[in-house]
C-alpha cells in the first residue's frame, strides 16, 4: 500500500509559500498548512490528470507545458493558463540563448537576484524567475505585461 504522503507536496514547501504571502508575524497552523497540502496536490493532480488524458488520445507518453496549460484552460483556469504560458515562452527563450552561447563557447553570468538557480543531477542550471500576482477576491482580471 503507497503512503499517502508520497501522493502529497513537501509540508516544509507548502509552509514556505503560504508564508510569502502572509505578514512577517503571521502564524500558520499545522492544520492550515496541512489543508493548503491537500488542496495543493489535489490541484496539481487534477490538471495533470487532464493533461495526461489529452496526452493518451494523442497516443503520447509525454505531458509537457503546453500540455499544461491547454489542460488549465480546459478546465477554467484561464488566468493562469495566460500566466503559465507566458512563463512557458520565457523560459523557452532563455533556453535558447542560453544554448546559443555554449556553442559560441562563452557564458554571462546571470544576476543571481532576478534569476533563481536549480542544481540537477550535479549540473547548475539559472532559470527564470516565474512572475506570480496576486489577485482580489472577484476580480479574476490579468493585467498583460507591455
């Protein structure tokens, strides 16, 4: 029997991002934070079970962003369906610089407080920062970056 917290995103994270948000001295409790894990990982699964069903009728085995994304749209996430898609199109693009300067054989260094580095497999790896607003209650209006 699988443990359900293999099915779960890590306590620690889901605390940290709720904190964000929060002001400096508010608290969260273990049951708030642990609802927000439920809640978040249930989301998560939701979209990519979507994406996932997409990715089987088009007899593929990979789900990738785009597939992300018209899953988020299909199921009324359009707000963030935009948001993850203009991310998606950034991080495209760095990518492509990125791979354009290894073949000229130099490489800039990234300004470490606008971009945020991943270390995978023993490789470092600077991606962009995904740009997130926050939106009030009722009004579900994205303003588009110029």
């Amino acid at each position: 029997m699988v443990d359900e917290q293999d099915h779960l995103l890590p306590i620690a994270n889901v605390g940290r991002i709720m904190k964000q948000i929060l002001p400096p001295r508010a608290k969260i409790s273990k049951e708030g934070k642990e609802t927000m894990q439920e809640c978040a990982s249930e989301f998560i699964s939701f979209v990519t079970g979507e994406a996932s069903d997409k990715c089987h009728k088009e007899n593929r085995k990979t789900v990738n962003g785009d597939d992300i994304c018209w899953a988020l749209s299909a199921l009324g996430f359009d707000d963030y369906a935009e948001a993850i898609l203009r991310y998606l199109h950034k991080y495209r693009e760095f990518e492509r610089e990125r791979a354009n300067q290894n073949k000229v054989g130099g490489s800039e260094d990234k300004d470490e407080a606008t971009n945020c580095k991943c270390i995978q497999a023993g490789k470092q790896t600077v991606i962009p920062p995904l740009e997130c607003r926050v939106i009030e209650k009722g009004n579900s209006s994205l303003t588009k970056p110029s």
